[in-house]
C-alpha cells in the first residue's frame, strides 16, 4: 500500500474500516511501521500502554488483529454511537490503534468535562441512587458530589484495603454513603490483589479464604439503581454480568472503562445492548500520553416508555432434538446450556423440544425455567406437527449436528415463519465432515436456510471456511458452572493426579492408549497417580484384567472413579488434578476440555482437529500424534516433572475464562440471531 493511500485510509472511520477489510495484517503493519519510520517486528511488540490486562497485554500486533477480527463489531458500536462526538472520538481511537501516535489521543481528548460526568450526556437529580465500582480514594464519588450535590444514596466498591481507609476518610463528611470493603464481579468470589494500592492495582484469578471479597452488585444492592460507573482494571465484563438484573430491570446511567483490554471497546457496549436493548451509546476519552482513560456511556432514551414497551417482547428459541429426543447428560452441555442462558441472561422463552429419551430427566433440575417440551414420540411426524403448530411463535429454532433429519424441519419452519431465525451449531470433527456430500442439492438447500452456523474450534471454522461456500462462525463449547460448585482455583489445593473423563475404552476415546503411557512412566514419577472417571465397555474390562497381569502394582496408583453423574464430585476431582488427559483418536471439541481448563489444569491431548484450541497453541498444555502411545508417555513425563507446571495451570484457568465461558458466548450468539432487530 503506497503512503499516500494509507493515509487517506486513515481520514475517516469508514476508510479505515474498509482497509482493514480489504488489505492483511502484513500490509497493514508494514504501512504503519514505514510512517512512523519503525521496523515492522519492532512495531509488533510496541507497548500500547492502556491495554494492560489479559491475554492482549499491550502489544501492538492485538490491537491491530483484534480491529480485523472483529471489525463488524466496530461498525456496529460505530453505528449506534449517538452523537458527532462520539464518532470523532471513536475514530481517532480506532487510528491510535493502527497507528499509534499521539496525535490521535490528543484529537480525541477531552479535556474541559469531569470524566463520567459529562452534562452534555449525564443529567442526574434528587433521587439518583449513584453505585462507584472502583471508588479508589472516593475521588470519583466527591465529583459526583460536586456536579450533581443533591442525591439520594451513593454506593462505593474499593478492595484495596489501603484505598478503603483513605476513601473512609474522605467521604465521611458526606451523607448517605455505603462504603464497601470489597470489589465486584459475577458473583461471590474471593480474589488475590496485585498492585500496590494504586489506581491501577488490579485482581488477578487467584482465588483463597484470605483473599479480596468480591460481591455481585444484583446480591449486593436491594433498591433501584440510577448510575453505575466502573472502572474496575479490566473486570468490567464480569462486573457487568453481576449487575445484569439491575441493568435489565432498573435501565440505569452507565459510565465503564473500556481501556483495560483490546477487545473491551466494542464488546462492553454490546455486552449492555445484549442485557437491555434501548441505550444510546457515547465514548469519551480523558487522557493524552498514554491510551488510557476511554468510557463508554449507556444513557436510556429520554422515551423510556417506548423501549420498555419494545423489550418486554422476549424472543423465544426453541432446541429441537435431531434424534428420538434429548439424553439426560445433553441438558447441562451446550445443547441445554445455551437455551437456558437465553432465558436467563437475555429473557428469552426458551425450549427444547423432542420425544422423551430416557425415563427421568434429573438435569432439568439444572435449567429451570426452560420448557422440555415432550412430543408424542421422536418421529419425524411428531417434530413436523410440532413445528407447523409453533413455527410462527418461534423466533429461533437450534439445530445441533447437520443431520439429515434436520433438513424437512427447515423446510417447514421457514414455510411457516420466513422472518424466523435458524442456528445450526455443526459439532464438527473433520471424521464425520469429510463424509458430507456438501454439493448435494438437499444438503446446501438445508444450509443455506440457516441464519447462523457455528464450529467449536478454530481450525474446523479454518477448514471448512476454506471448502464450503458457506459462512462459518467460531462459537466454542464454553463451560457454565450450573451447580455453583466448582470449587476456586488454586494450585496449592492439587494433587499430583492425571485425570481422564469420559466412557472408557470406547475406540473413539483410546483409553488404553492412556493406560499403556502412565505404566511406561510410573517409575519416573513414583508420587504421582492416575484417575478415570466413567463407564466401562465390556471389551475394556477385557483389557484391564490383561493390564493388571502385566502391572500388578499400579493397582494402587490408578484409581477408578466410577461415572460421575454428580457434578459436584466430577469438579472436586477436575480441582484436585494437575493434568487433564485426552487421548481420543479422533473428536469435536469435548465438553470435558473446557471444564478442565477452569478447574486449572494442564491439558495433554492427542492432535484431534483442536489440540492447538485445547492447549492455547500449547501455552497451558502439549500434544502426541494420534495413537502414538510413547509420544503421549513423552508429553506426560514432561508435564509432570516441568519446573513452570503451575504457571502453566494458572494460564488454563485464565485462558478458560477468557475464552469459554459460556455466558459470554451465549450473548454473542444472542446478538448474532437478533441484535440487527434492536
């Protein structure tokens, strides 16, 4: 790209849009670097200052891959912004991002108004209920008090305990102030602080009884809330999802830090626009050397009533099942998860529709408020009356698997209901895709009436992106913790324990591949032991008496745990191990990766389609070849005697948390089927 064009390109949001659309990252990097008159690898580690937190800690080459990766979502923020301001700001922000000069920051600076407190946008009166999270030496509350003095309860959230004495002190001559020794998140936690008491500690995922106290502002706060302002070092997105209830039911003022991490300044606006549609959006930048200081504000319409009226029609998506009906086990995986957390987090009615498989449904237990909709049978007669019936008061239908027998339930559903939604989420591994017929008529008819198609991994999306004609989405098999009993993270709580989960000695699962490995090593690692927990088939008990002849004495190092219907049991163990173990020959993406990747546990896999997902590109675990017993003993010995092996179990829970948790991905898929509606 010549330098004249660059720079036109970079005159405008929409041209700056369209060049990261058009042109690749090199192209880009290289321009940038060669106005700036710096080497592009140079460029690539340049220290972006405001993004400090994650995965996307302040290197150049994430703000640049997080603007191609995501850029309809930077048009879509672009889009709802309310006033000329605001796309000014934004714009300049989106330059400093690709190239990163101050003349950008100070374009898009605002000095003359208090930050979260701009009147232009934040108008406040007597019974404005003000919640501070982030309060750190009351500095915010007192300007709050300064511009809007007549108030009616002001709420303050501080960790730092050195912070909390100062702000105590500063806020006690002030009236109607709870002052709360504690930070906020999605629910009730307890946090390690790092930092030394600044405005820029922040909480890192270390959990313990001695650490921080973390509340949920929707268990924390009984009465109506006016304004929330966060500024909470890259925990707003958590901190958002515990104010859900108030967000959604309250409609209040909101003012958040979207600087911490890259990704927070398009996905903390659509965040709050998946909770409660109807807020009109500004952005605001208050400071000049470094990139730090941006807030988004959430401002509800001054017709309220009318948006009101326009959210309380809920959605309704229903599951329906491609088999006879739903097995017990899938109503707390995605095919359950995801219409509960649409009926939880965004107040759809949600369903899931199908014969009854299995005599008891215990799981349903688990996800109250979705409607099991027990048809006559499984027949396709069943499911074809069922949706000719509903398929107008459906407004999204979720297909798992692009089974045949999905394919006339499209058909009808989109007869009756053309406006309808339908998501296909193909549990794609590259076994069961390559045996598609993808060019036939049926099949491409079928997938072409699909709204949203999704794969769990990103090298399938990679894949089939590449061989369909069709449009494939990455949403991952995330975890959501149904029961509240995961137990915290912690290191210092586990064992030296190998865990596999999963029905063992099935072909697909290779168990004896593990099995073989862990007897090969066991002398290098005598005080370490080995946990499987499911089902046995018959052919592996024929196995196991054979092992147990040739290893009589790792009878008391290899323990069998039986099939864990109970989750709390299944977590206790998924804590306590240091390595999950998965030696499958072929898979999707397994549920059990993401819940051991919580639990904080390294991963060794074999190269299924997503090892590189499952291990971050190996950052929290390692890969063997496919049935390669002494190259799976290899990664085990390895894992087990690493020196780093706890930054390693640490960096799984953090990246599970960035990447699989559930609700989040439920609320991108959310605005996927119905966000362009709002």
């Amino acid at each position: 790209m010549e330098q004249q064009e660059f720079l036109h390109r970079l005159s405008s949001y929409q041209a700056m849009s369209e060049m990261l659309k058009t042109y690749s990252y090199e192209e880009i990097l290289n321009a940038a670097a060669d106005l700036i008159r710096i080497a592009p690898n140079d460029l690539e580690h340049y220290p972006m200052g405001g993004y400090s937190k994650g995965r996307t800690s302040g290197a150049y080459r994430f703000t640049l891959q997080d603007l191609q990766r995501n850029i309809l979502s930077y048009d879509w923020l672009f889009s709802r912004l309310a006033d000329d301001t605001s796309r000014i700001v934004f714009s300049n922000l989106v330059g400093y991002r690709i190239v990163p000069a101050r003349s950008f920051l100070e374009a898009a600076y605002d000095g003359e108004h208090p930050q979260y407190f701009d009147k232009s946008i934040v108008s406040c009166d007597g019974n404005e209920v003000f919640v501070d999270c982030g309060g750190f030496t009351g500095d915010t509350t007192e300007e709050f008090i300064r511009q809007f003095p007549d108030y009616k309860h002001i709420y303050v959230y501080e960790p730092s305990p050195d912070n909390m004495r100062i702000c105590r002190d500063n806020l006690s001559k002030y009236k109607n102030i709870s002052i709360q020794p504690c930070g906020v998140g999605e629910r009730k936690d307890f946090l390690s602080l790092e930092g030394s008491g600044s405005s820029s500690s922040f909480m890192l995922g270390q959990h313990g009884e001695q650490g921080i106290e973390i509340v949920a502002l929707d268990e924390n706060i009984k009465e109506k809330v006016t304004f929330i302002k966060m500024d909470v070092e890259g925990a707003e997105i958590p901190a958002l999802l515990g104010a859900k209830k108030h967000i959604r039911d309250d409609f209040p003022k909101l003012a958040v830090c979207t600087y911490h991490i890259v990704s927070d300044m398009w996905e903390i606006p659509r965040l709050i626009d998946t909770i409660r549609p109807g807020y009109q959006f500004h952005i605001r930048h208050y400071h000049i050397p470094e990139n730090w200081e941006t807030v988004i504000y959430a401002i509800p319409p001054k017709q309220a009533k009318q948006t009101v009226s326009a959210y309380k029609k809920r959605k309704r998506v229903v599951a329906l099942s491609a088999e006879e009906g739903w097995m017990n086990i899938q109503l707390i995986k995605e095919c359950g998860s995801i219409p509960y957390l649409l009926y939880k987090n965004h107040g759809c009615l949600a369903g899931m529709a199908g014969g009854r498989r299995e005599k008891e449904y215990p799981n349903a237990e688990y996800i109250k408020g979705v409607d099991m909709k027990f048809l006559p049978d499984g027949s396709m007669r069943a499911k074809t009356d069922f949706l000719r019936k509903e398929a107008t008061d459906i407004d999204a239908l979720l297909f798992r698997g692009p089974y045949f027998s999905y394919h006339p339930l499209a058909e009808i559903y989109k007869q009756q209901n053309p406006a309808g939604k339908i998501y296909l989420a193909l549990d794609a591994n590259s076994n069961w895709m390559d045996r598609i017929q993808w060019e036939a008529s049926t099949f491409s008819r079928f997938m072409e009436q699909c709204d949203v198609i999704g794969t769990s991994g990103r090298t399938m999306q990679k894949y089939l992106n590449e061989k369909w004609p069709w449009n494939i989405e990455y949403i991952p098999n995330g975890f959501y913790d149904f029961t509240g009993q995961m137990p915290p993270y912690s290191f210092g709580q586990k064992e030296n324990i190998i865990l596999t989960v999963g029905r063992l000695g099935t072909p697909q699962k290779a168990t004896h591949i593990l099995m073989e490995a862990f007897a090969r090593i066991a002398g290098d690692i005598p005080d370490w032991s080995l946990h499987l927990a499911g089902s046995r088939t018959p052919e592996f008990e024929d196995y196991l008496n054979g092992f147990w002849e040739r290893f009589p004495a790792l009878k008391e190092r290899i323990l069998f745990l039986g099939n864990l219907a109970d989750k709390h049991a299944l977590y206790q163990e998924y804590a306590k191990a240091k390595i999950f173990a998965l030696p499958s020959v072929w898979e999707g993406f397994p549920n059990v990766i993401p819940e051991a990747l919580y639990a904080g546990d390294a991963i060794a896999i074999t190269k299924i389609d997503e090892y590189a997902d499952a291990t971050d590109c190996g950052r929290c675990g390692m890969a063997a070849d496919i049935g390669d017993t002494e190259g799976f003993a290899g990664i085990l010995l390895r894992l087990c005697q690493r020196e780093d092996l706890e930054q390693l179990c640490s960096r799984a829970h953090a990246y599970a948390k960035e990447t699989y948790d559930m609700e989040k991905i439920t609320a991108r898929l959310y605005y996927m089927l119905f966000g362009k509606e709002q």
